[in-house]
C-alpha cells in the first residue's frame, strides 16, 4: 500500500461520513455535473494500466447516480469523453469506444428500472464508431420516457464546440445578426431543455473547466476535490452538496 493511500485513509476515518438524511433538508440542487478525472493516475499508483482505471471508475459512476437518485436531484451531467481525447493514444481511444459500448450494455437495464432517462450529449462524428452509437441509440430509446433523473454523457463532447454548432444552426436557420441573442443561442444548444448546473465537482485535485458545457457554467458553484474519480463515492457527492448548501448565490447582484 502507497504512504498516500495510508495518509488518505487516516483522513478519511477522521471525517464525518455524510448520508442523503444529513443534507437532503437543504437546498439540493437541481443539476449536478462532474469532470469525471484520475482514472489514469489511480491505474498508476497501483501499477496497472490505464484501461484499468477507467473500468475501475463504472461503479464511481454507478454510486454517484444512485447519490443523485437519494437525494431527488433530477438532472446529472458526467463528462465521458471529450472532443480533446481524440489525442490520446490510440490503443486507450479504442478501449475507451469499446468500454462506452459494453457499459450501456450492462447497465442501461438497471438504469432503467431505478426511473433514470439516458441522454447524450455531444457530436455525432464519423469518429465514434457506428455500433456505438447503435448503442446509443437503443439506450435513449429505451429510456426515453423516464422522468426521476436525467443522465446525460457528455460524449465525443466539447464546450466550445457546443456553442460553435449552436451558432451554425443559427446561421442555417437565416437568423439576422441583431437576433442573435443568449436566448437563441441557448435554445440551439444540445438541450435547451437542461436547466444550467447549480454545481459542478471535478474530481483527482485539478482546478480547470476543461472545455466543460462552458456556456451552461455561467453561475454554477465549482467544488474541487482531491479524491480520484474511481474512488468517487456517493458520500463524496454528498459532502459537496453540503459544501454548495453554504455558499451564497447572487448572480452579479448584491444581498
């Protein structure tokens, strides 16, 4: 065992684990979005490949929306895979494809039954091979009427490109310069429908956006945490709950 993960656990043990009961009497909010980040690093600090780190991140990802799902929060983002990791190496990209595909595979069934509506979000390229979005495809179907949550993967996703595909839209649609606004900008992004997150967590201790739903993140309230996403657990997402429940929104305005 690494001094860290020593060190990590001794800090832990000291801390108070949160439950959904602790923090539900708050304000909860309504969209919570996460940079799902470490994968990498937590392969390599037990010697393992990269891959390994991204298979060990499902059940993070599974217990972040049953958390979501005990404390009522109706919409959840999680950034996937990004217009950026194209750049990565081709062997991990391909696993990466491979691992999306199989992970609808297993879990879209019990995602449904728990009343969680699948969504994506993201280009629909010639990159992204065409089973996968076959599997896509079935996910969103198979989902479609469910209302108790909205899961959304940002997949093959970029902010900015987001923003730059709502503008060519506009420009499709023969929008005049003087109407282009925010709010025709907004309803020509992915989903217009998607309330703005009011937090957003990015795991591993990095503090930057990465080119996540820029536009959307306007006012939401950014919580940055040491943790790794494989070891991202619902208690993580309860304790930044309880962190975005003391903080003070103004948007721009005083109080």
């Amino acid at each position: 065992m690494h001094d860290d993960q020593v060190s990590a656990g001794g800090e832990q043990a000291q801390q108070e684990v949160l439950s959904a009961a602790d923090v539900a009497e708050g304000p909860v909010p309504a969209h919570v979005a996460c940079v799902m980040d470490g994968n990498g690093r937590w392969a390599a600090r037990r010697g393992l490949p990269r891959t390994e780190g991204h298979a060990a991140g499902e059940a993070a990802l599974l217990d972040a929306v049953e958390g979501a799902l005990e404390l009522g929060i109706p919409w959840i983002t999680m950034y996937a895979f990004s217009t950026e990791n194209w750049r990565r190496p081709p062997e991990e990209v391909r696993y990466l494809m491979g691992f999306n595909e199989s992970l609808l595979m297993r879990r879209r069934d019990e995602l449904n039954e728990k009343g969680v509506r699948i969504r994506f979000a993201g280009r629909r390229d010639w990159r992204v091979p065409k089973r996968v979005l076959t599997r896509m495809d079935e996910s969103i179907e198979l989902t479609k009427r469910n209302r108790r949550c909205t899961l959304t993967m940002a997949f093959n996703y970029g902010g900015r490109a987001e923003i730059v595909d709502a503008v060519r839209d506009l420009v499709a649609d023969g929008v005049k310069p003087e109407k282009v606004t925010e709010k025709a900008i907004r309803s020509h992004l992915y989903f217009p429908d998607q309330p703005d997150p009011d937090l957003v967590i990015r795991t591993s201790g990095e503090h930057r956006i990465s080119n996540f739903l820029l536009w959307q993140l306007a006012y939401s309230e950014l919580v940055f945490t040491e943790v790794l996403w494989p070891d991202f657990r619902r208690t993580h997402l309860f304790e930044a709950v309880r962190d975005f429940q003391r903080r003070q929104r103004r948007y721009g305005g005083v109080t």
